[in-house]
C-alpha cells in the first residue's frame, strides 16, 4: 500500500493587500510593492512546482468553529468571495477549485484516535473565508484545496493534537500534500482614528516594538528549526496577540513533528506591517530524513487564553 506524506509546509501571509489592485498596494506604500505579493509567485515557482503536490490543507485563521474542527469535504468548491470585513478592497472575488473529500475524511477518522472532535462538511453553502481565497488567487495551480477551521474553543495541545490527525489522515492515503498555516504573527491594530498613519509595509509602524522583537525571535527560531523553542514560549507570545492565538501554525507544525520538528524556515518575503499586524511568508524546508512523528501532544496541554 502506497503511504501519503506531507511534501511541504509553510506559513503565509493572508493579508486584505495582497489582492489590491498594485496600484492600490503601492499607493499606500509610497510607491513600493509589498514583498508579499512576489514573494507568492517565487513560492509558486521555486517550491510548489517542485513537489508534485496533489492537495493543498489551508489551517485558516480566518475561519473560526466552535465545538469541533471543521475540515472541508467538498467535490469542487466554486463561486464569488466578498468579505464581510472589508468588503471595499475583497469583492465578488471568484474562486473555482477541486476539493479533496477523500482526504478531509481520512483526516476526521483519527479524531477519536487522538481524543479531539473533526468533521468533515461538503455543504454547498459552507462560507469561504480569505484566508484561504486570497492565497489560492495567487498560488492556484491543478492541486485540490482542503480547509480547516481553527476552533476558538481549542488550545495549544488541541491544535498539536489536530495537526496530528491531519499527518495519520494523509499517511492513509496515497497523497502528497502540502500545508499552508496560513495568517499572521503578533496581531493588533492601530485604532481607527490612529490607522491610516500605519499603512506602510515598513515594521516599525507594528504596534509596539516589544510585538516587534517577539515576532523577529520567532523568525530565527524559525530559520534555525527550533520549532521546540516556539512552543516553550508560547504563553509569552500570547502577550502579543498572535492571530488566532496562532492556532494556525500549531495546527501545522503539530503534522510535521511538534516540538521534535527540526525543519529550517526560509523566508519567501520579507516582514512586513500591516495597519500594526505582523506578515511574513516562511516556508519549512522538509529535513533530509523527513518530518519526525509528534510526542504524546499531553506535554503542551494549558489554557492558552490565560
């Protein structure tokens, strides 16, 4: 039996401005376009093309649950995306994609192997959210596109624990997958009246300079592969707001290894603000040996609220 395996991983970027017109992104970036929407393509070409990837899992930040983690399920998902948040700048935005219900089922059959709760849903009417439609408007190619919600409800060892079942779902089925955790670092913005002076890609407009300096250690930890070091010090990067309480990149890292991953991260932008938040495209380059399994996720469990 041909085993699947996750072929790739990488934190990217959602933000509203990649999907402005450039005009628009350089008008408010004093004439500069933002290194996010380059640093898109040259992933497409130097990573993606590469792999033979057959399905693409989106950890969105932007889609949040509830009681359980929602995994899309869906033949083929078509249609026009306009945001709730900010619908001036994300409008009618089409989208047109295969799904992967294969796998979205694979993936929940180990929920109850890793105590959590997963359901696949392939309702029709099922909302889309931007942080998965803006990366597939410049990312798109042949793969299938599967989502999964972040549940707001989950912490740190439900996230692990997630990530896991993901990894055991693929390793089910004959496919080469690539994962996307797909949102920000620290994420607060300036407040309304304050915002429009904080446009600029440059980070010294990120909120404070501590969400700064927290969010560059991450990056060298990242480019040195100490994913064991990010997640020691979450509950000191929770002072900062990371988005999602960045559930999304513990989703991810949970299928690749957890606290055991080694994989080095390379930078595909550089870190930009935006309106205070902090961007960055990372790509985890898959260690010679491959991805190592996760420990027992009960080593990380706390409320990551706190």
């Amino acid at each position: 039996m041909t085993m699947g395996e996750i072929v790739g991983a990488a934190l990217l970027a959602h933000v509203p401005t990649i999907v402005l017109p450039e005009e628009d992104r350089r008008a408010l970036n004093h004439g500069a376009e933002s290194s996010l929407v380059p640093g898109l393509a040259r992933l497409r070409r130097e990573v993606l093309d590469a792999l033979d990837i057959d399905s693409i899992v989106v950890m969105d930040s932007h889609w949040a649950t509830t009681v359980e983690w929602v995994i899309t399920a869906h033949e083929h998902r078509r249609g026009f995306y306009t945001s709730e948040e900010l619908p001036r700048g994300m409008s009618s935005m089409p989208y047109d994609f295969a799904g992967d219900p294969e796998l979205a089922h694979a993936v929940a059959k180990h929920a109850d192997t890793h105590g959590t709760w997963i359901t696949p849903i392939d309702n029709e009417h099922l909302p889309i959210h931007y942080g998965t439609t803006n990366l597939w408007t410049h990312l798109r190619g042949d793969e299938a596109w599967v989502s999964i919600g972040v549940c707001q409800t989950a912490d740190m060892q439900d996230a692990l624990t997630l990530g896991a079942a993901v990894a055991d779902g693929i390793a089910d089925i004959d496919r080469r997958v690539f994962l996307i955790a797909s949102g920000a670092l620290s994420h607060t913005f300036w407040p309304l009246r304050e915002l429009r002076a904080h446009e600029d890609s440059d980070p010294s407009h990120i909120f404070t300079p501590e969400a700064w300096a927290a969010d560059l250690a991450r990056l060298e930890w990242f480019r040195r592969g100490e994913h064991d070091r990010v997640l020691a010090s979450m509950p000191d990067f929770y002072r900062y707001k990371p988005e999602a309480r960045f559930l999304h990149y513990l989703m991810m890292v949970g299928a690749i290894g957890g606290e055991r991953c080694t994989a080095r991260g390379e930078l595909y932008s550089e870190y930009e603000n935006s309106v205070g938040t902090g961007q960055v495209h990372v790509n985890f380059v898959r260690p010679d040996g491959g991805w190592t399994a996760p420990r027992d996720t009960d080593a990380f469990s706390f409320r990551s609220w706190q």
